[in-house]
C-alpha cells in the first residue's frame, strides 16, 4: 500500500499549451490531458515553472484550471501550482484552485530578503489553513532561492498535517531522500529534477516522482516496477531512457524540448513557449531524433517511421 493512497505514484509536470500568436491553445488542453491519462499517470501537475506559470495572467489561470479539471473528469488527480511571493497572493491563489476542484496544490517557499524559519512556516500555515486539499511542499531551491532544512520540513510535517508532501529538488536529491525519511517517516516524498536521480530516489525512500517528461509512461513504469518490488526491472528501464531523461533535462532548453516532443506525440499542437523564447535550433531537434530512434521510440512522433 502507497504511504499515502492520495497523493503517490507518477505525477507529471505538464506544460501549458500556446499558439503560435502566444496566445493560450484551449483545444490542446483536452487532448494533453487525455495522452497523460492514457499513458498511466496518477496525477497531472500545472501551473509549475515550466508551465510557464510566470507568463500567465489570473484569466488564464482559472480556464487552464477549468479545462484541464472538465478534460481529466476524475480519472487522474489534478495539482495545481500557487506558489507567490506575497503570502496572501498564494493563499488567495490557493483558495480559487480549491474552488475551481483541484485535487491538490504545489507550493514553492516565497523568496525573502532575510529568510527565516518562522516566516516561512506562517506562509505554508496560512495557505493550508485557507483549504482543506493537500499542500506539496516544493522544495526547489535553484527557483526559489530559498533552502529549506530537514528539520523545518519534518516539524512543518509534523505540525501543519496539510503540508506531508514533498516535491524534493534540492541537489543531492538522494542524500536528502535519506535524511527527510528518517525525519519524517509518514511524509509523501516525490522526486523531481526531470527525473534525472529517479531511481536513487526511489532507492532512498521517495514514493514516487513529480516531474515533467517528454514519455510519461516511462516513469510509470519506473514507479510501479519499483512499487512491486521489481527492483532490477525498474533498474533496467531507468538506464534505458537515461539517455534520453538526460538529453531533454538541458537547462534552458528543456522545456522547449519537452513541448517539442508533446507536439510530435500529438498532445499539443504546437511547441511555441511563450515570449521571451527562442526556437529550438535544427540541430537539437535532429540529436533528439537520434536519440528517440536509438532507444525505439520513435514511432510515437507524427510522420516518424521506426
């Protein structure tokens, strides 16, 4: 049985759809959603930073919210990012996702000019107070620039129940896994990072992932290998796609290469990531061909033949 039969398992990061104008592609909402669900995640995550949360408007938010909830229908869980710098922001923001039905919420910690233990646990006290869904404590400190210790994360845990899930991301993943699950026994721990310390993750005590990917289904199978007890099977799978999780995981590039491939898939109907942002040059675009031919999955882009 999961840790927590909630929230566990395979949790994508799903991008955020644009035309070519930048302007918001509603009908690839549906269809993303469906790819997601027919590939065997448990759960859909929008609204992160590479949702492109930061080039959205409040308008935007709730259709997102609305389209993907109306699209997904129960099937899968539905976590919405609400993370802001003004804690009444994120409450508030926190607050309309509940009312809109999301199943949960992903919080990353306010970036302070003196960051401090107390005020950070007043701002997670504050937005799970404000709904009665769970809170996944994001801890990514590369965009928040905010570190959170073991210890704050366990008592947060520990005295605010809403908050006893974590999207872990700060680097070494595995070596944190390690301390957050001896601090922390009941917490919900997900991995992150692209996926690109899965395994060692899971190894260590996470109980599932939290993380964008351009095939979804191979993480599931990574998670649910792992979750019955076939460790070499989950071992063997990860090493396979490494070239791959490794390739998409570019900083900088990532996104663009993840939208890419949703496109060639056939989720989304174009890859635009909205301005500022530049197109993937050709000769990335033929390096990922490659390395989608190389491991067999080509046949999952439109037009490819393996």
């Amino acid at each position: 049985m999961p840790r927590h039969p909630f929230l566990h398992g395979t949790y994508t990061i799903a991008p955020t759809p644009f035309l070519p104008t930048g302007k918001l592609d509603r009908a690839s909402l549906p269809t993303m959603v469906n790819m997601l669900v027919d590939l065997g995640v448990q759960g859909i995550t929008m609204l992160g930073v590479m949702g492109e949360v930061d080039k959205l408007g409040d308008a935007e938010r709730d259709v997102i919210i609305d389209d993907v909830i109306t699209a997904a229908a129960g099937r899968v869980k539905i976590c919405i990012g609400t993370s802001h710098v003004a804690t009444d922001r994120c409450v508030a923001l926190s607050k309309r996702a509940a009312e809109l039905g999301a199943d949960a919420l992903m919080v990353a910690p306010p970036r302070l000019a003196k960051p401090n233990d107390m005020a950070l646990r007043s701002h997670y006290q504050r937005v799970a107070d404000a709904v009665t869904i769970p809170v996944v404590v994001q801890d990514h400190p590369i965009s928040s620039g905010v570190l959170m210790s073991v210890d704050f994360l366990a008592n947060l845990a520990r005295d605010v129940p809403g908050c006893n899930y974590l999207k872990l991301e700060e680097e070494p993943t595995p070596a944190k896994t390690t301390r957050m699950r001896a601090a922390a026994p009941d917490m919900v721990i997900f991995g992150g990072m692209g996926a690109n310390m899965l395994l060692e993750e899971l190894r260590h005590g996470a109980d599932g992932c939290m993380t964008g990917f351009g095939f979804s289904e191979i993480l599931v199978a990574i998670c649910n290998q792992w979750a019955a007890g076939d460790y070499d099977g989950a071992t063997q799978t990860f090493y396979h796609a490494c070239p791959l999780i490794r390739y998409e995981n570019q900083p900088g590039i990532n996104l663009a290469i993840r939208k890419y491939i949703y496109m060639q898939r056939g989720a989304i109907a174009h890859a635009h990531v909205r301005a500022p942002s530049s197109p993937l040059p050709a000769d990335v675009i033929a390096d990922l061909h490659d390395i989608v031919t190389r491991l067999g999955l080509i046949q999952h882009f439109k037009g490819a033949h393996a």
